[in-house]
C-alpha cells in the first residue's frame, strides 16, 4: 500500500514540468506582444482604443500568468520533490512553503493580483466601447477572492 502512495511524486514529476512548460511558454507570448506593441510605438500614432497600451497591459496578462505557474511548479516541486533537509534560504522568503495551505495562500494572493492586471486591461478595453453590467464580473470576483483571504486569513 505504501508503494503504491509513493507513485504520487512521478505525478508531481509531471505537474511540475508541465507548469515549467507552461510558465515559459506565456512568458514567451507575452514577451511576442510586448515586442509587437513596443514596433507599435515607433510607426504610427494609434486609434482610439487600440494602440501599444493596451497590448502593453495585455503582455502583463500572460507574463503574469506565467508567474502564477511559476510559484505553482516551485511549491509542487518543493513540497513534493525536495529533501526536507533542504536549504530554504537558497529561496526567496515569499517561496519558502512548507505546507499545501501556505502554497494555497501563496497562490491565492498570485492569482488575485494576476486578475487585478487582467481586470484593468478588460475595464481599459470595455471603456472604449459601450460599457455592458458583465463589467462588473471581474472586479466583484476580484473582491470577493479577496475577502474570502482575508477572513481565511483571519481564523
């Protein structure tokens, strides 16, 4: 039986690399928008609601994103894949997870300030157009994520 449990860090193994993977190709993505809206700037003035801007904050979007699969691969991999009698101070201390509920805070507080990002390049976007209630989907999830952490964090 506990063989069996055992197989459980090849799964992590493989969540692991695949995040890695994962991270480095929305880092890649985003630096590919960032370089086009960054040529966008030099040619031409921009529209109204087009232009470099909001490409700019739309790279945001991915390289964020690509940091939230970062902090996930490193906390699977520490949990899971390192040595207890590893060396913590070789990592930054917001990395230092020494169990599932600070990796879930970790996380949690990456993905809300991923969805703040997204959110304003959406609201940006959406005030160039007639402005629809489905505005207000975002930040009420972004509020309401965030005061379920801060009464997780409270008890």
């Amino acid at each position: 039986m506990f063989e069996q449990f055992l197989k459980v860090r090849y799964v992590a193994v493989v969540i692991v690399i695949l995040a890695l993977f994962h991270a480095v190709a929305f880092l890649a993505m985003g630096a590919h928008v960032a370089f086009r809206a960054y040529a966008h700037v030099f040619d031409e003035p921009p529209a109204v609601g087009t232009g470099p801007g909001l490409e700019l904050l739309h790279s945001l979007d991915f390289m964020f994103i690509s940091m939230v699969l970062l902090v996930l691969a490193i906390g699977i991999a520490k949990l899971f894949l390192v040595s207890p009698d590893f060396d913590d101070n070789k990592l930054p201390r917001w990395l230092r997870v020494h169990s599932i509920s600070e990796l879930k805070v970790l996380l949690w507080e990456t993905v809300l300030t991923t969805l703040l990002i997204v959110g304003l390049s959406d609201l940006t976007t959406a005030l160039f157009a007639k402005l629809q209630w489905t505005a207000l989907v975002m930040p009420m999830a972004i509020l309401t994520l965030s005061l379920s952490l801060h009464f997780m964090k409270r008890s």
